[in-house]
C-alpha cells in the first residue's frame, strides 16, 4: 500500500509515518516549511492552500490512501480550504481519504458530545475545522472524518512542551482550571488514523481519550511524568480571559472503542510512566 501523509512533519504526522513505516508501508511524507523537516525522509513540501500543487503531488504519487494531519491555528487556509483540496485530489484518484478534525469545533457543554453533534464553533479556529469537515463530508462521503482532543507526545510535542514551558517560566500564561479535554497518546491516535484506512467507516468518528481532565490537571500529571513538582504548574480560570475558547469539552468515543482494535488509555496511564 502506498500512503501520502499531509503534514508528516508534525507531531501526528511524524508518528503516523513511523507506524506506517515500520508496519512495512510505503509512505511519502510532505511538509509545509521552505527548510527540510529531518534527515531521515525525503518529505515533499507542499502548500495545501495551492490546489494546482496539491492535484499535481497526488496524481503523481497517486496513493492508495490519504491521511491528512495539516492544520494551522492561526490561518483558515491550510485548516479549512487545504483540507477542501486534498479531498478533491484523493478523490479524483480513489484515494481513500482519513481527515483529522477537533473538538475544538464544540461550543463546550457538561455532556459529552457525540458524532451526531453538529459543530457549533466560538472561535476561528473552530470555525476553519468545522468547514473543514463540510467539504471534505461533501467531496467525498465515504472519508473518514476523525474528531479528536488534545495530542500528548514527548517533550516537544506542543501540548507537553507547553506544560514544560509554563512550568520553567520560559513562556507566560496559565493552565486553566475550568477547561475541560479528553487528552489522547499521539501514538495510540495514529494506530487508529491507521486503521481507519484499513476499513470502510465513513463519516464522523470520535477519537479521543477515556479520561476527562481539565488543562491544569493534565499539567501536573506532565510535570509529575517529567519528575517535577505539580505546585510549580500555573493555573488560572478560563472564565476569566475572553479569548481562552470553549470550556468544558468532552469527546464520547464509544463508537471508536467498538470499531477500533487499537487500545486508547487514559491520560493518568499515558503519563504514568
């Protein structure tokens, strides 16, 4: 099989070119920025906001499968009209297609949400994903549509590299303690992104942790894992900063958990060492 990651560089990317790898898959990797990733593979660049290039790189590599892990926080062209690109490039050659959303799409509410929970963004990073999800939903019904939370790796994976930032004061800000995610291993993701390909779901497929945590717990179980102490982890309310997003966000993914092989385990476990 031969799979075109979109985004290999970054943190889901990497890990999901590395199962692949190893699983003995032939993988082609691209990457946004003008300077080479790593060493190690020959990654594409690539910039999904320009169709022409995203059809030509497809039709000349003309893969099996899609898996595309790009997005951009600040920017709605690689989020929302790059993700629109890639799904009329895999689908103009069969392709099939496995797209990374977010929770972050979610208003936030006490219950979790499930799959049949429309989107109802509160900020423009919501909102891109969120159009994301409706071209690619519309270009090709039979992708997979993955809606998952925040992504835990080593040290210089953003959410943990975050944590360690705050705690040694080489960035400002707090971790809030009325904000509410279900924290998931990239690796574990990315064994599920993985098996995605290998099926025929279609549509929208909560992927995310077992465990609900807020931002400032997740925090201290990051300090604790790195040997540092929980009291050093500034912490704060998100009620009171008007652009810290949505608040309590939680991702059901018991339909996962009866489709996927792969095991999911809880953040308390992921970061227990």
């Amino acid at each position: 099989m031969r799979l075109l990651v979109i985004g290999a560089s970054g943190h889901l990317g990497s890990e999901v070119a590395r199962l692949a790898l190893a699983a003995g898959v032939e993988v082609i990797g691209t990457h946004a920025r003008p300077e080479r990733p790593s060493e190690l593979h020959d990654w594409s660049r690539l910039d999904v906001r320009e169709p022409f290039a995203v059809h030509t790189l497809v039709q000349l590599v003309r893969p099996d499968a899609v898996i595309n892990t790009c997005y951009d926080r600040w920017s709605w062209g690689p989020t929302a009209t790059g993700a629109a690109h890639v799904a009329t490039a895999a689908a103009a050659v069969g392709a099939r297609l496995v797209h990374v959303s977010s929770d972050a799409l979610h208003a936030g509410r006490p219950e979790a949400y499930t799959e049949d929970d429309d989107p109802s963004p509160i900020t423009p990073y919501g909102a891109a994903k969120a159009a994301a999800e409706t071209a690619v939903a519309a270009i090709d019904p039979s992708a997979a549509i993955v809606r998952t939370s925040l992504i835990l790796g080593d040290e210089t994976s953003p959410q943990v590299r975050l944590a360690l930032d705050l705690i040694h004061r080489r960035s400002e800000g707090r971790l809030f303690t009325d904000q509410v995610r279900c924290p998931i291993d990239g690796a574990e993701l990315a064994a599920a992104l993985l098996e995605l390909v290998g099926n025929d779901y279609a549509g929208v497929l909560n992927v995310a942790g077992p465990q609900a945590v807020s931002r400032a717990q997740l925090g201290k179980l990051i300090a604790l894992r790195h040997g540092l102490s929980p009291r050093l982890v500034p912490t704060g309310k998100a009620t009171r900063v008007p652009s810290a997003g949505p608040l309590d966000v939680k991702l059901d993914s018991s339909r996962a958990a009866a489709l996927l092989k792969v095991q999911i385990r809880p953040v308390s476990e992921v970061l227990a060492g």
